[in-house]
C-alpha cells in the first residue's frame, strides 16, 4: 500500500505548512496582538498630526485631520470610555442573547442528536453529501461543531463501507472551509454584522446591519459547498490507494450513530415544537398592520429584523428545552439558566477579546486614520479605474492570506473592516457584500492552515485510523476541496453580484 508521502507535491506541502506554523506561531495571542496594534496607531497618530495629513471626505466634503492618540485629548478619550466602548461594541450584547439561546440546544444534545440523524439515515451513495452539508449546518454549534462532526464523519463512511480517513476530511473540511456557509444562523452572523455595522457608520451614521444580512447567500453557499465536496471527493480523493485504515486501528461502537428511542422522541417533539413556533412568527407577521413590521408595513426595516437575535435565540431555547425535558437533561427549572449560563462561561475567552477589540477600534475611529485610508484608497481605486470585479478578487486575495495566520475569523474582521466596508462604500458597495466577501476568505483556507486549533484536533481523530499521519497527510486530503470549495464559492459571489439578487432581507448586493 503507498502512501500520501510517496509523492512530490507532499514534502514541498509539509515545509510550506511549517514554514506557515512558524510565522503563525511567532504572532502573539490575538488579544495582546489588538493591544500591540493599539500602541502602533498611537505612534502612527502621533506622526501624521505632527505632519498635519488630512483628506477631504467624500461623503460631506469636509476636511478630516488625523487626530493624536498620544495627546492630551487622546489620553482623555482612552480612559473616559474603556467601559462604554466594551458596553457599546455591537457584537457584545447580542452574541451573549444568541449563545443563551444556542446553548440549550447545545448543552442538552439536541444539536448532537440532530448532527447523528443528519449523516446516519441517508442512502449510501448520498454519505459524501450529507457529511458535507451537515458540515455547514453544524456551525451553529460553534466550536463544538469540529468536536461532535469530525467524528462522526468518519464513523459514518466506515458503516457504509467508505474509507473513514475520506470522512475525517470530508467532515474537517466542510467544517473549516464552509464555517461561514451557515443555513441557519449562528453566533458569528450576529459577531460579523455587529462589526460591519460599526465600520459603515464611519461613512453613514444611520447604517444597520442585520445578522441575517447575509442569509439568502448563505443558504446557497453552504449547497454550493457540499456539491462541490461531493465531487471533488468522488473524482479525486476516492481515486487514492492510500485510504485503508491501519489494520490494528480500533473498531468503531457500531451504536456511535444510533440514537436510543428517548433520543428520538425528543429530537421529534423539538421539531414540532419549532414549527409551532415558526408559524406563530409568520401568523403575527402576517398583519399590515403587525406590530412587528415597521413603517408602511416593511418587514425589511421592522422590529422583527432589528429582534431577530432574540427570535433565533428564542427558537433555540425552546427546541432545546424541549429536547432537554424529553432525554432529561434537563429536569428542574433551575436547569435552563444553568445550561445558558454555561454556555455564556464558554465564550468567556470570546468575550475577553472583544474587550480589546473594542478599544481598539474606538481608538481607530477617534484618530480618523481609517476615514483617511478608506477615502485615499477609495480614490485610488477610482483613478486607477479597476473594474469592481477586480477589486473584488484582490480583496479575497488579501484577507486568505490574513486568515492563513490570523485564523479567528472575529479578530481579522475587526482588523480589516474598518479600512475595507468605508471604501468600498465609498465605491458604491453595500457593506453587506464586502460582508460576504469576507465569509469566502474567513473559511476557504482554514482547512489548509496548521494554525486552526482544529487542524491539530482533526489530526488527531485521523491518527485513530493511521497511527503515522502527519500534518502533511490531513492536508493533502483538505487541499484539494479548499481550493475548489474558495473557488466555486468566488464564482457563486461573482454571478450573485452580476444578477443583483440580494444577500438577505432587506440587503441589496448592489
């Protein structure tokens, strides 16, 4: 039997992913990174006021000077709103209101059971399919998603008689390189937007982003997506003679994939219980008159779009209330704020990051280097008059690179909307699609790059099959469906654009 690393390409693959590991690894902790980047605005502040640079902005046509963070004045904004600037971070409040929601469908095994069902009771020749696209439900579970699909994706290609190594990959990758595919939406659409809304404001004070901004791309992505796996791992990765697993490897629990009959019967009782709950919604929608629509009866700018973080946290709780009653996990009242309040423990790490986040784009805004970068390359750009299709790729370009070591896809948003969203408005683009331009970046090269925690995690479920896999080896398998997933996924956005269709409700591409 060969082996991946009888090839060529493989040894070239392994240094370029040290080489990748290295850089990556000498980057300090995305918190102390915000931080550092904060001192270096200030010293570039400093400098360009000395210089008194400044630029006309083309919204108003005013004259917009850099303002000195190391001043009197700067020191005075620094410390007078710490607190207000963590407090009034978009993302804050409604990614807590979310995950309380997540976190009962989470913590009770709904999401779990509902991933089993998903890729255990479908045909054999519809298992690539089916991992694949569960990979891009899965992210409403978050982190979690890599911890309960990875391996189920390979218990689930072992029971059809598949190669479990193609379904390790096959789940990492759909995972990591679909994350922001979403149908359903998750904890980063509410992160994503609150920081895009926070950029656009820069150029229009009164700009909303909605969580569900994005949602109608999304939907069609994240099937793009799983036929697109399905292909390339019938085409390609199915043709490889290095798929069996070691012959010690140790056996699956053939009941992995099974779900015990209380299981079953709460995973029922949830779903009902969301219809309900979803027609209730369009019930009270129905009404010109509802109170949830806004003016002359718009649902696009109504109280229900401005709430949706609250209806999605809300569907969830009560699918996952139920779930919990059902299997007993949950048994007292005092459970329910328990599991949130869990899982409110669990984005603690996200939490302290969006602390130094906060700071540091309030110090980006106040400094006005980001209205004077965004308004000089919004001129450029024009001068130089590339055609927006063009700007487009070169954008994609930049922000994978940015993702191979800045892997959290919150922290590399953060870094590049405030510059990115202002120009491109300042083009005459939506925020919402430079917004879906970033999802391609954020997720197409997240399965190739060894500095996801989770590339070592999915090394480790494949080393279960093959004692002697390397990190050259999972990315062999993932290469090749990252590469045609960003790939396929550019063209859907490129022809989504040329069509006009919206991205979601209420978001016009152009």
């Amino acid at each position: 039997m060969s082996t991946a690393t009888d090839t060529k390409e493989l040894p070239r693959l392994v240094r370029a992913m040290a080489v990748i590991e290295r850089a990556g690894n000498a980057l300090p902790h995305p918190f102390w990174l915000f931080w550092i980047l904060s001192g270096i605005l200030a010293v570039v502040s400093a400098i360009l006021a000395a210089l008194d640079v400044s630029v006309i902005s083309p919204k108003d046509g005013k004259t917009v000077a850099v303002q000195n963070l190391l001043s009197g004045d700067g020191l005075q904004m620094a410390v007078s709103t710490a607190i207000s600037n963590f407090a009034d971070f978009p993302p804050m409040a409604t990614i807590v209101v979310v995950i309380m929601g997540v976190a009962l469908a989470e913590r009770t095994g709904f999401l779990q059971s509902l991933m089993k069902v998903s890729v255990s009771r479908v045909p054999t020749s519809m298992v690539v399919f089916a991992v694949a696209f569960a990979g891009t439900m899965s992210h409403v579970a978050s982190a979690a998603a890599y911890i309960i699909l990875v391996p189920l994706g390979g218990l689930a290609f072992r029971a059809v008689g598949k190669s479990p190594i193609l379904g390790i990959a096959v789940a990492y990758t759909a995972i990591a390189s679909g994350y922001d595919a979403s149908p359903i939406p998750t904890p980063n659409d509410a992160i994503f937007a609150g920081i895009t809304e926070a950029a656009a404001k820069t150029i229009d004070p009164n700009a909303s982003i909605s969580p569900l901004s994005n949602w109608f791309f999304n939907i069609a992505s994240s099937v793009l997506l799983a036929i697109v796996i399905t292909i390339i791992t019938k085409l390609v990765l199915s043709k490889r003679d290095d798929l069996d697993a070691d012959p010690d490897a140790p056996g699956d629990d053939p009941d992995a994939l099974v779900l015990s009959a209380r299981e079953r019967t709460g995973l029922r009782r949830a779903t009902i219980v969301f219809g309900l709950a979803a027609v209730a919604i369009v019930a009270v929608l129905i009404p010109h008159n509802s109170p949830l629509r806004g003016a002359n009866g718009s649902i696009v700018e109504s109280p229900f779009l401005d709430g949706i973080a609250m209806v999605v946290a809300v569907l969830f709780g009560l699918v996952g209330i139920t779930y919990g009653v059902t299997v007993k996990a949950i048994e007292k009242g005092a459970d329910v704020p328990r599991l949130m309040g869990e899982g409110i423990k669990q984005m603690a790490p996200v939490l302290v990051l969006f602390f130094a986040i906060a700071q540091f784009l309030a110090y980006f805004s106040w400094s006005k280097i980001g209205e004077l970068l965004s308004a000089e390359s919004a001129r450029w750009l024009g001068d130089l008059g590339a055609p927006t299709i063009v700007i487009f790729l070169g954008i994609l370009v930049l922000l994978t690179l940015i993702n191979i070591l800045v892997t959290s896809g919150s922290a590399m948003w953060s870094l590049t909307a405030p510059i990115l969203v202002p120009m491109m408005l300042l083009l005459n683009v939506p925020a919402e699609t430079t917004q879906a331009l970033f999802r391609i970046a954020d997720s197409g090269s997240t399965a190739i790059t060894p500095m996801s925690p989770y590339f070592v995690m999915a090394l480790g479920f494949l080393q279960r099959y093959r004692k002697d896999a390397g990190v050259g080896t999972l990315a062999s398998y993932t290469v090749p469906l990252a590469v045609a997933m960003t790939i396929a996924w550019t063209a859907l956005f490129l022809l989504w654009w040329a069509l006009g269709i919206p991205l979601g409700p209420g978001a016009p591409v152009r």
